[in-house]
C-alpha cells in the first residue's frame, strides 16, 4: 500500500465520487464541490502567473504598450457595478471582435473549402461511394428550401439512416470514453494505492 | 417488463474491467491505419528535429490519453527528437511537466533537449500568436528561464521551425483551432484525442489536414505495440474488450426483454378483450 499522502487523497476521493453509483451522499458532494473549488483556484492562481509575467514584468521593464491589456483587462470588472457596466462592453466587444477575426481568417479553407474537397471522390471503392452518397443525402436531409419531391423524401431517408449510424458511433464512443476512465481509476486505486495489481 | 436494480449493471461492469486485469486474457491489438500513420510521421524526422508537443487536456481526459502522452515521449526520446511543451488549457501545463519528466528520466536536459513554455491563455487568439511568434507569445519557460537565454529556441521563431505538431485534443481550444490556425503555415499536424469526440476530427483525416490520429486507450495500446514500449494502454485493453462485451451484452439483453414484455401485454391484451 502506498505512503504517498497525495495518493490517499486522490484514492479517498475517487471511492468518494464512485459512491454515487450507490446511491447520493455527503462524501460524494464533498468531492464534486473540491473538483469545482480546486478548478477554480488553480485556474485564477495560473491567471495571476500570467497577469504578472506578461503585463505586470514588462511594464515593470518599461515596456508601456503591456498597459493596454491590463487596462483592457480591468475594465472588463466594472460589470460589477450596475452603473458602469457598460464600459465593459468595450474591451468584450475588442475580444469578440478578434476572435473572430482570428477564427475567420483560417474557417474558409480549414473548415469548407478543403472539407467540400474531401468529399469530392471517385465512385471507385465501397468507402468513397458511402461518402459521398453520406455526404449528399444527409445534406438533402437538412434541405428545407422549397417542398420535398419524391426523390428528396427518400433521399433525406438515406440521410436520416446515416446520421443514426453517426451517432450511434458518437454514442459508442462515449460508452469507450468512460470504461476508459473507469479502467483508470481501478488501476489507481488496486495498483498505485492499495499495491493489489502490479 | 422486468425491472432490474441498475446497481447490478454497475457491479458486473466493475467485475468484468477488475478480472481481466488480475488474469489478463491476451486478447490481440491490432494496428489501426491512423496509428500507424502517426508512428510513421514521427519514425520519418530525423534525429535533432523539433516537434511540437501541445497538452491542451485536462486530468478528467488522463484515463484516455494519458498512455498516449506517454507512449509518445518515450518515442520521441527514443528517436532523438527535441519537444516544445505548451499548452493552451490552464491545466494542461501539468501534463507537460509529466512529458518533461520521461525526458529527465533518460538524462536530457531541459532548455536544450525539451522546453516546458506553459499556459499560453487566449483560446484560439492564443493559439493564432504562438504560431506567429513563439517568443513574444512565451517570454519564459515554467522554470522563469527567458527565451533568448534558451538553446533549443534559438532560431525557432514560428511554428514553422517545427517539424511536427503532436496536439492532444479533448476541449476547447484544440484540433478543431489548430486545424483553422495551421492554414498559412503547413505544419503537419497529428491529432491525440479521447475516443467521445474522435468523430469530430476524422474529417481533418480524409481531408489531408492531419497525419493521423490516436484515438483514446485503444489508439495508445496501438502506439505502445508500434513503438515495443508496452505499458498501461496494453495492459487495460483486455479489460476495456470485457467492459464492451457488458454494454453490448446489456443492450441485446435489454431489447430482448422489452420486445418479449411488449408481445406478452399485447397477447394479455387480445386474451382480455378489446380495450377502450
């Protein structure tokens, strides 16, 4: 059994949140609000790191323009107060405004152009030919300009089959994701912990 | 309809993933085509290349890709190939350190073998910069040390000094921004993912857009045979093929006592008479 007390810790707390699975209780809710509160603290101790070492280190170097974030930065607190709050919509709007510049810029090669490409295959193997025929009728399924004819009815049908099969491999994946995570944690507590499994 | 206590499903599932893993059962990996096109990407960069390792995931993804993390360092390691450690997920930054700490473990040193450069905050903005200007985006890494004082970054201004970007993927930023950043550059790119949003990102696959991708457990236990340095992810997987076998068996077994309940009220029904 191990004597690191950090692995204690972490073993008590998944027996904790596992307890769920019997039933609700105070261990269990322990758990959930230190996973929450331990979140939250380690993300604002990490944001004072970077506050400090990209605008505090710098201005401190005499690198002024660092000022212009930070002011950004401060602003966006006055939502706090119900009369000034509209100054913070000045440096969200600076934020929204440059992202999506910034996701703009690469979305029309990245995420269209380059994936309409990628379904433009030759009809020469079974894989190409679901592909496409996916692609098209699944695309027929979310067509809602002008009413169904016969073709587009049983095409959206052909559709409709392949985003059930979509998503019940999306589905399957999660069922993957969490025996994964299970996997895990028996392994932890039987083998880091308690020395069971070697 | 039969009513079953679902603590029971709970119980056979954890029997069915605990067994295997106290009597292994040596159940077959197989070598997925994106598996081996990762190993591939890496196994072509000569000795002394630069790769780009981004740790944008959290510890609740640690079961997942955890192995993969590892697998992969020790490959890297293995082939002489240096690691750019950041990450754009504040809890990310740890996961790097574990990379750094396989890379001590076999004696190489940090600032000229691997660099730590941590948390780069702004989402995809902050992704978008990193890629422009590495420096000015990282002034140091985790240990405090500046850029210009680092050897593995002389020279290596943007991301294309890189060789290859290995990005592991389970929130948000991640490949889905990598993909959309990457488009000026041309880095090749290989994605790391948990199996619940693989099906995002094979497009990026079939599209050219990535090398490969390692998705979840399986995808790590693939990497752990490419590579002969077995660890976690062979060890779980005949667990992982047992605890299928529970959901599948439970999804057969489910359907099969709705329709039988459903046939049986509809017979009681016609035996009973017409209903109103």
């Amino acid at each position: 059994m191990s004597t690191d007390i950090g692995v204690w810790v972490a073993g008590l707390l998944t027996l904790a949140t596992y307890s769920y699975l019997y039933k609700e209780n105070p261990a269990y809710r322990l758990a959930e609000y230190l996973v929450v509160g331990v979140g939250a603290g380690y993300t604002l101790a990490l944001g004072w790191q970077n506050i400090t070492a990209k605008a505090i280190q710098p201005i401190q170097q005499g690198r002024y323009l660092s000022l212009l974030p930070l002011l950004l930065g401060v602003l966006l607190f006055t939502k706090l107060s119900q009369k000034q709050s509209w100054i913070a919509r000045y440096p969200m709007a600076i934020m929204v405004s440059l992202g999506v510049a910034v996701s703009v810029r690469g979305a029309v090669s990245a995420n269209l152009t380059r994936q309409i490409g990628a379904t433009m295959l030759p009809l020469t193997s079974t894989n190409n030919i679901l592909m496409v025929l996916g692609t098209a009728t699944v695309l027929g399924y979310f067509f809602f300009t002008f009413p169904a004819n016969k073709a587009l009815t049983y095409g959206s049908r052909v559709g409709q089959m392949f985003l059930m099969v979509a998503f019940g491999a999306m589905i399957g994946s999660v069922v993957m994701l969490r025996i994964a995570i299970l996997i895990s944690r028996i392994t932890f507590v039987f083998g880091d912990w308690w020395g069971i499994l070697k | 309809m039969v009513e079953i206590d679902k603590r029971w499903l709970y119980l056979v599932l954890f029997l069915a993933v605990f067994v295997p893993m106290l009597r292994p059962l040596g159940l077959p990996v197989d070598v997925g085509k994106w598996s081996s096109d990762v190993f591939k990407a890496v196994e072509a960069l000569p000795p002394g290349s630069v790769v780009l390792l981004s740790t944008d995931f959290t510890p609740s993804a640690e079961g997942e890709v955890g192995a993969t993390r590892d697998v992969i360092a020790k490959h890297l390691v293995s082939r002489g190939l240096k690691a750019v450690l950041v990450s754009f997920v504040p809890q990310g930054v740890r996961q790097a350190d574990m990379v750094a700490a396989i890379y001590e473990a076999a004696g190489k040193r940090s600032g000229v073998d691997f660099v730590n450069l941590g948390y780069v905050p702004g989402g995809e903005t902050g992704i978008a910069a990193f890629f422009a200007d590495i420096k000015k985006t990282c002034p140091s890494d985790t240990k405090g040390v500046p850029v210009e004082q680092i050897p593995l970054l002389q020279g290596l201004d943007t991301i294309e000094g890189i060789s290859l970007i290995i990005q592991f993927h389970t929130t948000v930023p991640g490949a889905h921004e990598y993909v959309r950043q990457l488009v000026p550059y041309g880095v090749p790119l290989a994605i790391v993912i948990s199996t619940g949003a693989m099906a995002t990102v094979t497009v990026y696959v079939q599209a050219g857009q990535a090398v490969g991708i390692l998705g979840g457990l399986q995808a790590a236990a693939e990497y752990e045979k490419l590579t002969g340095f077995l660890g976690a992810a062979t060890k779980a997987m005949d667990s992982q093929s047992m605890g299928y076998l529970v959901f599948i068996s439970a999804i057969v077994l489910g359907n099969v006592f709705y329709f039988a309940g459903k046939r049986a009220a509809s017979r009681s029904g016609a035996a009973g008479g017409k209903r109103i």
